[in-house]
C-alpha cells in the first residue's frame, strides 16, 4: 500500500496574495518569494513535528475565525512572535498558554486566518 509521508503544503485562498505573502514576511519572518514560502525539515526545532489532525465540524477551537481550517506554525519566541504580528496589525486571541510540549499563542491574521504559534520545549 503507498502511504502519505507528510504534509507536502498548506494552500488557501486570500483576496490579496501578494499582501498577506508580505505581510507574513514583515511580521513573522517568512521568506516570501512571491508564490510561496518553503520550510525546510532542517529549520525545525529537534521536538518540532507536522500534526495532522481532523477536528469535529462542531469545533470551537477555530474560533472567533470563521474559516475551517486554522494554521499552526513554529516559532522560536510565541511571546516575541506575538507581539510582532499585534504591531503588524493582527488580533491576538486568547492567553499563551504552556503545556509539557511547549507554548501556544493565537492570532487572526489580515485576512481572518486563525494561526496557532507554537513554541516547542
């Protein structure tokens, strides 16, 4: 039986591409090329890992965005990763919260994406 391996790109939708693309670029670090960002397997902390993970349709856990999907990116520093995209305009949602495999933090992007920042230990 063929297997997946892992998660080959997140593709969505936006009204404005290339702005949200440079947005992301300004405020979180990402490396823009004008289509796409690619993150290489080696940039990734030792207990990062790519969850994938079907939510109930009845989930809040998306909250307050109304789209049915939710990004969850890594970052080195949720608090200071935070506090960029809030001065890039970003709405914060909810409290940092820690758990045994790291911190988490929440923002609506420009477009009304919920992103997940996660910060492993």
């Amino acid at each position: 039986m063929a297997r997946a391996l892992g998660v080959g790109g997140i593709f969505f939708k936006s009204p404005n591409p290339a702005a949200l693309g440079a947005w992301y670029q300004r405020w979180l670090g990402l490396e823009y090329d004008g289509q796409a960002v690619s993150f290489q397997p080696s940039a990734m902390p030792a207990a990062g890992l790519t969850v994938w993970s079907p939510f109930a349709a009845s989930t809040k856990y998306f909250d307050p965005a109304t789209r049915e999907f939710m990004i969850n990116l890594v970052v080195d520093d949720v608090d200071g990763a935070l506090a960029q995209v809030k001065e890039g305009g970003a709405t914060l949602v909810g409290d940092v919260q820690d758990f045994d495999y790291g911190r988490f933090g929440w923002f609506l992007d420009p477009d009304g994406n919920k992103v997940e920042l996660w910060q492993p230990k």
